[in-house]
C-alpha cells in the first residue's frame, strides 16, 4: 500500500510547477498519480541489512531521511519520490562489516509501467558495501523517477554501479545525495545507455577530513533523445578529494547538456578536485552542451576543469578502413576506445560484455 498523503503535502506538490529544462526546451510532465509496483527489486544479497521499502522506518533513520535543501534535479522531482514512492530500499551496513554486495533490479514491464523509488543507504563505520543497479525494460511505455539519499560514515569504502537500459519508450530521472565523513571513501561508475529523455544528478558533500569521492560516467544519445546530467561536489574537510569524469557519443539528432560544479569551501585545505567531459559527435545534427563551473574560497586548494566535444579522427578512420572495415564498425570501435577506461573499472566482464554488446546495437553495429 502506498503511503496516505496528508493534505498539506498532497497541496504542497501540486503547487510546485512542472519543470522546464530551458537547455534541452523540454517540459516535464510528472504524473500526479501513480501506479503501484509489484516486482521484488532485491536480486541477492550477502549483508541482513537491507528491506525492500522505506516507507514505515523506525524512528532513528528519520533523520537521514528528512533533507532540508534543495539536492537533485529539482523539487517536485524529490517530492515525487518522497511522497508517492511505490517502491524503494534501505541497506543499513552494520559497522566493521566489510563483505556486503547488494543486486537491484529496477526493472519495468506491461504491469508495472512506473518506478517511483525512494531509496536510503546507511553505511556505518569502517565498512564496506558493492552495490549493483540495473534498469530495464520490455519496450513498454515507462516511467522512472528515483531518489537515493547516502550516508557514508568514517573509515567507510561503498562502490556503485548502476546500469541504465531502457529503451525508447521510457522516461528516466535519477536523482542521487552523497555525505561522506572522515577517511572514507565512494566510487560511483554511472552509465546510461537507454531513455529517450533523462536527467541524472548527483550531489556529493564532503564533510570530514581525508574523504573521497569519484564519479565516471558514460552515455549514448541516439535519434532524437534528450538528457540532461548535473553533478555538484561541495569539499567541506581537509585533503579531501573530488573527481567527476564523463564519456559519451551522441548520433542523429540527440541533444546532451553537461553540467558540472566542484565548490571548495573555505577550510578545506589541501584538498583536489577535477570535472571533466569528452563527448564524440557522430552527426553535424546533434547538440552538446557543457557548462563546466570552479567555485572557490580556499587558496590552499588543487581544482582543474575540462569539457571538449569532437569529430571522429579521419587518420583513425583510414587506419580502420584500411584493415578492411566498414565506415560504420570503425566509428564505433573508435566510440568503444574511449569508453574502455571506465568500462575496465566494472569489476564484472560479462557486464562489461552486455555494455558493449548494447552500445554496438545502438550505434548501429553487430
């Protein structure tokens, strides 16, 4: 059963308006009622800390829970999750625990069309948690908004993997919180690969000394898709560190804004941080936009920031062709060259296999 709306929230939602990415000139528009979802999202598991709904928690993760800013890709995207969640998880990693792995399956078909999922991760001290994501469907007429909200206290390691399929018929909107105490440590590896119309945002605050956090991100837009990717990384502690790193290709007449912010706060010293893209366009009709941001109010600080978007190298496509391969393979071949330093950071080959198998599809190729 979902949970009942009091008035004031159901007002409240409603009085946000829809969203208008002025970038993509896209407008937004999110259902006010949603279906339930009826599938079991937990695949396997090796931690006991993990229930498949977040919406009757004890009281002591209400704190966690309740964010008084603004994170992610908007309000009403929050609020959605928030209020009509119809599935979602916690993981709660005991402290000192360190073989913890996690498969979800966000999956959507003919009977469970729409995934609102609100999501919490708690991972306690000294611990260690791999968590795996998938997002598929079977060609129907989709919808998915999630919210995830992560705490990562002291001495912490976590590793994320999250692989986004869907196909054209389906609309994806992720929006991730990241807090990362003292010494610990948060990988994520982000690819997308499906939707016709996405949104991606992360935002990342690192609070203690010597914390860390990497993002690497990889994406495909084909025919006339639309994505919009937002990744903010605020460094609060001493030597902390802070990278996000972007790949992607885009074909036809797809459209691909990049947006990425690393803000060092005064008091953070000693601390690094880097943002940067590399996009390969495939046609003259495509549209990639990169709006790359430093903020800073620390002197003692490392921060570097790079966005380049470009055409195939003809001398790699004579080499190519040269070899008896035709125009189209040798493109993605070259496309698959630079997706390869991420992909080798997936600590699955045969996931790596599927990756590449459906970027081939995609782009055209065997």
């Amino acid at each position: 059963m979902l949970r009942e709306l009091t008035n004031k929230e159901l007002q409240e939602y409603k009085s946000i308006p829809n969203p208008f990415w002025k970038r993509i000139k896209e407008e937004i528009l999110l259902p006010e009622d949603v279906l339930s979802y009826n599938k079991n999202i937990i695949l396997d598991k090796k931690t006991d800390g993990i229930i498949d709904s977040i919406r009757n928690l004890d009281i002591r993760y209400m704190k966690y829970l309740n964010t008084n800013k603004r994170y992610g890709l908007g309000e009403k995207f929050l609020r959605l999750s928030e209020y009509f969640s119809n599935t979602g998880f916690l993981i709660d990693v005991s402290p000192n625990s360190r073989e913890n792995k996690v498969n979800i399956d966000f999956s959507i078909d003919k009977k469970n069309p729409m995934i609102i999922d609100h999501n919490l991760i708690v991972c306690r001290e000294n611990s260690n948690l791999d968590l795996y994501i998938k997002y598929e469907d079977d060609e129907t007429n989709g919808f998915h908004n999630g919210f995830t909200k992560i705490y990562v206290e002291k001495g912490c390691n976590i590793n994320i993997y999250k692989v986004q399929k869907y196909s054209k018929n389906t609309e994806n909107f992720d929006s991730n919180v990241v807090f990362v105490e003292e010494n610990a440590n948060v990988n994520i590896i982000d690819i997308q690969l499906g939707s016709k119309l996405k949104g991606i945002n992360y935002n990342v605050e690192l609070i203690g000394d010597n914390s860390s956090c990497e993002i690497k991100s990889l994406y495909t837009g084909t025919e006339d898709d639309k994505m919009d990717f937002s990744y903010d990384i605020k460094f609060l502690g001493k030597r902390t560190n802070g990278y996000v790193e972007s790949k992607g290709a885009l074909s036809d007449n797809a459209w691909k804004v990049f947006r990425s912010t690393i803000n060092f706060v005064k008091g953070c010293k000693k601390s690094r941080g880097g943002e940067s893209e590399y996009v390969t366009l495939l046609s003259k009709n495509v549209k990639a936009h990169a709006i790359p941001a430093l903020f800073c109010t620390e002197d003692d600080v490392i921060g570097e920031h790079a966005a380049s978007a470009g055409q195939i190298d003809d001398n790699k496509m004579f080499y190519l062709m040269s070899r008896g391969l035709d125009k189209n393979i040798a493109k993605i071949l070259i496309v698959e060259s630079t997706f390869k330093p991420i992909l080798d950071r997936l600590p699955n080959e045969r996931m790596r296999e599927e990756i590449v198998k459906h970027v081939r599809r995609m782009l055209g190729g065997k």
